[in-house]
C-alpha cells in the first residue's frame, strides 16, 4: 500500500549555522546584566555617579551630596584634622598624619585642610624612607669610631661618612672633623715612653730635666759642705783647738784671780802635759 502524498515522517535537515549562532550570542547578552550598562567616560575635574558624571569639590572640600539631573554637586569644608589636597568625589576627608615621635619624627609643616602634616627627623637623625618633602622613616646617625675623623657630617637626608686618620695623627672619639697631630717629643730633656697610635696621642716624660735641676741646687751646697769640712781637717789644731782655748782662757781667769788674793797659783793652771796628751789624741781620732 503506498503513502498518499504529504505523509509520512518529516525529512530531517540541519539549521543554518549562521541562525544557531546569532540564537548563542542573544542568549549569552540576556543574561549578562553587568554588561547592559556601563560607566560613563567623564572628564578629568569630574567624577562618575552611576550613568551620570558630577563636578568635583576643590581641595579642602568634600563631596556632602551628589549631583542630580537638574542640581551640581553639593560640597562641605573638611573638619579639623582632615584634609583634601586634590579636585575630589570623596565623600569624607582624610585623616591627617601623626609625626610619631618614637620613630624620632618632628613635625615640620602641620597639616591644614588643603595640606597633610609634613614630618622631618630629629636631630641627630637622617631619613631612610621619603616621599617629596615628608620623611616616613628615621635612622640615627653614624658614629665615627676613635681612630677616624668626620669627612661629612650627617643631614637631614644624609648620614654621617667617616675616614681614618692619616699616619702621624690620631682621633680619641671620632668626633672631629681633622685628625690631631701627635706630640713630638723634642730636646734632649724629653723621652718618648709611649708611641702614637690611630686613637691615642705620644706620651713624653721630663725625668731628665727633673735630674738636672737636682743636681743644679743640691750639687753646690754639697760642694760647700765637702769645702768645709777639708778646710777644717787641714788647719793646725783643727775642731780640738777650739774645744781646749776657752778651757785655757778660763782658768788664766781664775789664777790671775788667785794671785791678787796671794794665793798660790799653781792649782789654776793648766796640766801642759795633760793638754798635749789630749791633742795629741784628738789628733789621732781625726787623721
């Protein structure tokens, strides 16, 4: 039995594939929303507000409301402590920065509502960290050691820079700018006991003058002394002679004394033998 005309199952042929892509990519968009509006491209002194650019506040100012449809933006000043430096859309100022001081930062410039805080170092510090005129960070400076000398002293932005001594010359703490020389020893009255080094200075010493000026005031009355005593040695009679005369003129007093009385002299006078005998052993005593 044969078909009539028109029945029978459908002959199957592919879609266009042209048709098959367009049908991909108006599926693939409908369900992109994030795709359906984009941003608007604004200029440089405003700021984008959902399909619409608005106005910026200037500096010291933030935004308080945005634009409308028939409004511009609204702007208030910033509060004490914030600030804006730049045409802005914020909706709140910045918190101005704090110069901590254990980080060793002073305050140069104080913030304003236009201007952040500008920090510096304290002295005796340099900065490691900066940003245009503001320092972040701070470092003390160098300490040269003894045996060297200060070629730069440190800056603001710049640490110390030490050199060593050249030979002959010598720093205690490192804290001058020229090394000092060292002491010469001159003349024949000096002595060097100890030799220079980077850090320490030569040491003299004047023993030889203090040995000079002893024998220049002692020697002349030891000389005296010597002269005297040689003479005394050397004269007839000596040191004895004049231990017996006032024994002798003594007792001539009394025999004379004895005679005007009429009494016999004898006793008074002196014993010749006994005095030769004392002189003579005076003498021996003293060769």
């Amino acid at each position: 039995m044969e078909l009539l005309p028109g029945w029978g199952p459908p002959t199957w042929s592919p879609a266009p594939k042209a048709d098959a892509l367009s049908l991909a990519l108006y599926f693939l968009l409908l369900g992109s929303p994030h795709c359906t509006e984009s941003k608007p491209l604004c200029k440089e002194e405003e700021y984008p507000v959902g399909a619409e650019c608005c106005p910026k506040c200037s500096p010291g100012y933030h935004v308080k409301q945005a634009c409308g449809e028939f409004t511009g933006t609204l702007c208030t000043p910033c509060t004490p402590g914030t600030y804006t430096a730049h045409l802005n859309g914020l909706s709140e100022c910045l918190q101005c920065r704090v110069c901590d001081p254990a980080m060793a930062l002073v305050t140069r410039q104080k913030c304003s509502s236009t201007k952040n805080t500008v920090c510096s170092c304290n002295q005796g510090h340099f900065c490691t960290m900066e940003d245009g005129d503001d320092c972040a960070a701070c470092r003390p400076h160098s300490v040269c050691r003894p045996g060297q000398r200060v070629q730069e002293r440190g800056t603001e932005r710049q640490d110390t820079k030490c050199a060593d001594c050249p030979p002959g010359t010598f720093s205690l703490n490192g804290s001058l700018a020229e090394c000092q020389p060292w002491t010469k020893c001159g003349g024949l009255l000096q002595v060097e006991t100890n030799p220079g080094t980077s850090s320490t200075d030569a040491t003299c010493s004047s023993w030889r003058l203090w040995v000079l000026l002893c024998v220049l005031i002692i020697g002349p009355f030891l000389l005296l002394l010597c002269y005297i005593v040689m003479k005394a040695r050397k004269s007839p009679g000596g040191l004895t002679q004049r231990r017996i005369d006032p024994q002798l003129n003594r007792q001539r007093t009394e025999g004379n004394a004895a005679a005007d009385q009429g009494l016999p002299t004898s006793q008074f006078l002196p014993d010749v033998t006994t005095v030769a005998v004392e002189e003579t052993a005076s003498m021996s005593l003293n060769p």
